[in-house]
C-alpha cells in the first residue's frame, strides 16, 4: 500500500535502517497558501545535492540508517479516507523503528496518533513544536476536521497523557482555554522557548520522564520564524530561530528516545519557498532528528 520512492531521501534505502521515512503529500484542509502534498517529492529530489552532515558530531551516523518506504498513496481532497490509509500504514510500521513522517499538511498526525494507540495501546505524549495551537474546534467556521483542528480532535479522541506544545504565537481564547484545562500540559511560547534555559528546559519537560507509554513527536515548520523558513502554508512571524529548536531537540531526545515511536515534520510548502531555504532547514531538522535519536538510544543502550 506504499508507492515505492524512485529517489530515496538523501539517495539511501538500507532495508535494516532504524530511521523508516515515510511521505504522507496529504493537502485536503489547507487554510491559506497550498503546495504541502509537493513536499515528499521535493525533498527527496533536493537531498542529494546537500551536504546531510548533523549539527554535532554524535559518533554515530545516522544517513546509515535512513530506510525510505515511500509515499502513502492518498486521494485528493477526502481526508476522512486519507487519514484512515495513513492510520493503517503506520500501525503497520511502528514498532520495527523510528517512523518519520514527511508531509503534508499537520492533519496527517490525527492519524499518526490513532495508529500508535492501535498499535501500543495508549499514546503517552504528544509533543508538538508549531506557531499555532491547532486546538479550534472549527476552521474554517462549519468545518469540524482540519489543519486547525487536529489537535483538539487528538486530545479528545486519542487522549495522550501529557500534551506538550512549544513556539507558538497565533492561538485564539478558546484554544488557550482548552490546553490549560487539559490533564497534563506543557505550553512554552516562542519567546520562552527562545529565552529558556537548556537546564530550565529540563526542569520544565522533567515530567515527561515518568511516562512510560510511547510518545509522538510532531514538528510544523512554520514554528521557524519566516525569515528562515519562508515555505510554509501558515506563516507567522516571531518565531524560533534553528538553534533554539535545535537546543530543544537536545534537551528533549535523550528524555523520551527510548520511547519515541514517530516523528512527523509537516506543513513544508514549496511552492511558497525562495531559492529552497525551507528545504534546506527540513532537511537539516530530519538529519539531526534521526542523530539526535541514535545517539541517546546507544547512551541508553550503554547505560543499561
């Protein structure tokens, strides 16, 4: 049920990888500007002209374990059918390695997270970098199920146990409201996620240590500011730099890697990109995602 890539991500497909890339071009609930659905394509077609080297020099090497089984095959503008073929490939794959979802619009990870729960259970977390909450309980008004909305409909329907949003700056009263009467949550703005403390971070996130269910991480691009990510479908600006994201990644990986099941970065856009920028950034953030992931679970692997 997966179109088979012709060019894997960064031109690499081990069969053994750990690292299982998955493209998810869903585009049905957009708001503003369109061209997510082109993002898996483009990316794969852009990777090997860059340099795939990792922030930091870990010991590891995580382009070795890159294994790329291709592309949900989706149907334009039915996104009820969309997120159940998502939801059933990714029940198939979770489990046998670090999944990591190449979208499409931020909708696809309602799915993600319905599969974990069939898959394990239970989710245990949801930790969502993005400029926006996505917790409306309409957008557009009258329209129930969206790019808007996905995150009160995961909070409800799949019900992790601790919802952790970081980078936002465009929400509404409603959605503020919603997330600080949930159960469990953690909300750090751009400003604070900027400004914080690798160590206040810990302190912050610390809860997220006493989870023991598999966790979900799920990054929309436009939590960069525009300026250094300019190809998203929603942006929005005062947002986080590459290094505080980074920063973040580093405090959060070895904090929930043994945990962590899927990964979705979402909402890249190219048609809205200049001289491939955006690109550039999402595919330097998936590099260090997959080296940040290895490197704690050797640690780990040492540790125990």
């Amino acid at each position: 049920m997966l179109h088979e890539p012709s060019n894997p991500l960064f031109g690499v497909n081990n069969p053994k990888g750990r690292v299982i890339v998955v493209g998810i071009p869903m585009e049905d609930t957009v708001s503003f500007k369109p061209g997510t659905r082109f993002s898996p394509g483009v990316l794969r077609f852009i990777s090997p002209y860059l340099e795939a080297t990792p922030t930091e020099y870990l010991g590891v090497e995580p382009l070795g374990e890159f294994r790329d089984v291709g592309d949900v095959p989706l149907l334009q503008g039915e996104a009820e059918v969309n997120l159940g073929r998502v939801r059933e490939v990714e029940a198939g794959l979770l489990g046998s390695g670090l999944v990591v979802n190449i979208g499409g619009e931020h909708t696809l990870s309602l799915a993600v997270a319905k599969a974990i729960r069939d898959r394990f259970g239970e989710l245990g977390a949801f930790i969502q970098f993005d400029a926006h909450l996505d917790l409306r309980s309409e957008w557009p008004l009258g329209q129930g199920l969206s790019h808007a909305t996905f995150g009160r409909l995961l909070n409800t329907e799949v019900k992790p146990s601790m919802y952790v949003n970081l980078g936002f700056r465009g929400y509404d009263e409603e959605e503020l409201n919603f997330a600080v009467k949930l159960r469990k949550s953690i909300l750090l703005d751009s400003v604070e996620l900027m400004s914080i403390s690798p160590v206040g971070l810990h302190e912050v996130l610390s809860g997220l240590t006493d989870i023991k269910a598999p966790i979900h991480l799920s990054i929309d691009m436009d939590v960069f500011d525009p300026t250094i990510a300019p190809g998203v479908g929603n942006p929005e600006s005062g947002g986080v730099d590459y290094w505080a994201a980074y920063r973040a990644l580093s405090v959060l990986m070895p904090m929930v890697a043994d945990r962590l099941v899927a990964v979705d970065v979402v909402e890249y856009s190219p048609p809205n990109d200049q001289s491939n920028a955006t690109a550039s950034l999402t595919l330097k953030l998936i590099v260090d995602i997959a080296n940040l992931y290895l490197w704690s679970i050797r640690c780990r692997s040492a540790r125990g």
